[in-house]
C-alpha cells in the first residue's frame, strides 16, 4: 500500500505567468529565425539525395518520427524535475513554461505560434545545424542526416500537439488524427496531468509512454542522479515535502484500467 502524498505545492501562476517577458518574447523569435534557417540548410542537402536513396530516407524519417517522441520526453522529463524558472534565460525560456502548465492547463491554448513553438526551436538549433554538417558521401550518413531532419522537425511540431491535446474542441480532422494516435490523443496526454506530474513525459505522440513507465526509465534515472549529486526531483516544482514523499515512493507500473483520465482527474 502507498503512502499518501503530501500536499503538492506549486509556484504561484501569475509569477509563473508574468515571467514571459519582452526579452523571452524576442529570445523565442529569434529562436525561430535561426531554426528556419538551419532546417532550410539541411532539406537542401538532402533533397537531391532523394533519387538514390529513396526507402532508407522514407525508414530514416520514421525512425526519427518515433526518436522525436524520446526526446520530447527526455525534455519534459528534464523541465518538469529540475532547475528553476529562476535561472535566466533557459529557466525563463524552457522551464518556466513547463511549470506554468503544472499550474494553468489551459494557458497553452491561449499561446500564439511564437510562445507555442519557439523554445523547442532554440533546442533543435544545435542538431539541425550538425545534422547539415553531416558529410553525405554514403548511404550510412544519409540516413543519420535525414533521422536528424525528421527527428528536428517533429520536436518543432511536438509543442504544436501538446497544445492540440489540450484543446476541449479541437479541429476535425485534428481529432481524427488524435483518435488514430498519430498525434498525441487528449486522453493519453491527461494520465501525465496528476500530481505530481511523474510519469507519461512523452509528448509528440506518446507511442513510448508506456514502455518507458513500465521500465521505470525516468525513475531510475532520477534515483541515480540523487545518488550522486543529492537533488531531489520536482523539490522546486511541487514542494520539499511531495516531492521527497514521490521520491521514495515505488510505484506499480500503470495498469490499464487506470488508464482512464477522464474518471480518475476529471480533467
């Protein structure tokens, strides 16, 4: 039997809310100016490639589809658990976000293009540009140049899902392809919205979720960085109290009829 998880205690929203500020604004722009750029790089050099290795850069892109949802994970995992939206510019511009939407679910649907998109665009920079870097002088790197386009291009869009996921009325043919799991579906994304936000990191379309949480990946992880470094997980997000008590805690992996959001968060 688990214990119960004290009170969780989150940083209050309008702070979190008023950290978006000019700069932030102009650091997201930026960002995005930057991406295009360096994405427009990389398609240039793999178009002509297209005619000579038609199937391994079709197996590349998919592979990359699937790759792109680790790295979201990897990447919420990260924002949600440590740091502080007080380190400057990454705390204002990455995680701050992340824990503003601990606090507002909704505040992501109100965000335009710009704040939607524009930290994972300042984190796909760097691969985009090694990835255009990449010599093409053979099948092998053909195929890491084109996985590094896909898995770039699908992290831009993964925030652009997340809002999706979120939304109570959502386009059509959004929810079509959200009921086809092709993007993250609504339902799936609200298992994560429980205190204390420790699982189902996955973002893009949350085909690993599953895998990754009966393997305690994250988890595991976290327990070996306190080990060595002795940070708690979550301290500045949730509070001392909860985040320690998550921290000992050793969850059964989810099973599948608390799978079910809507009857269990009412959300």
């Amino acid at each position: 039997m688990q214990r119960r998880i004290p009170e969780v205690r989150h940083r209050d929203r309008k702070a979190l809310r008023d950290g978006y500020s000019r700069g932030v604004r102009r650091f997201e722009v930026a960002s995005i100016f930057v991406y295009c750029c360096a994405m427009a790089w990389l398609a240039s050099r793999l178009v002509p490639l297209a005619d000579d290795y038609p199937w391994l850069m079709a197996s590349a892109f998919m592979s990359g589809f699937v790759l792109a949802d680790f790295v979201s994970g990897v990447i919420h995992w990260v924002a949600d658990t440590w740091g502080s939206p007080d380190v400057p510019i990454i705390g204002q511009a990455l995680i701050r976000p992340f824990r503003e939407h601990h606090v507002d679910q909704k505040e992501i649907t109100r965000h335009d293009f710009i704040e939607t998109n524009g930290n994972n665009c300042f984190i796909s920079i760097v691969p985009a540009v090694c990835g255009a870097l990449v010599p093409l002088d053979g099948a092998r790197n053909a195929f890491i140049a084109t996985a590094v386009f896909s898995v770039t291009l699908w992290v831009l869009f993964t925030n652009q899902f997340h809002k999706w996921a979120h939304l109570d009325d959502p386009p059509r043919w959004v929810d079509v392809l959200q009921r086809l799991n092709l993007v993250l579906p609504r339902d799936h994304h609200a298992i994560h919205h429980s205190a204390p936000y420790a699982k189902y990191y996955c973002i893009t379309v949350g085909w690993l979720n599953e895998p990754l949480h009966r393997l305690r990946f994250f988890q595991t992880v976290e327990w070996i960085i306190t080990a060595v470094t002795g940070l708690v997980p979550r301290e500045d997000d949730i509070g001392a109290a909860a985040a320690r008590a998550v921290q000992e805690e050793t969850p059964p992996p989810l099973a599948p009829e608390r799978a079910r959001p809507e009857t269990e968060l009412g959300v």
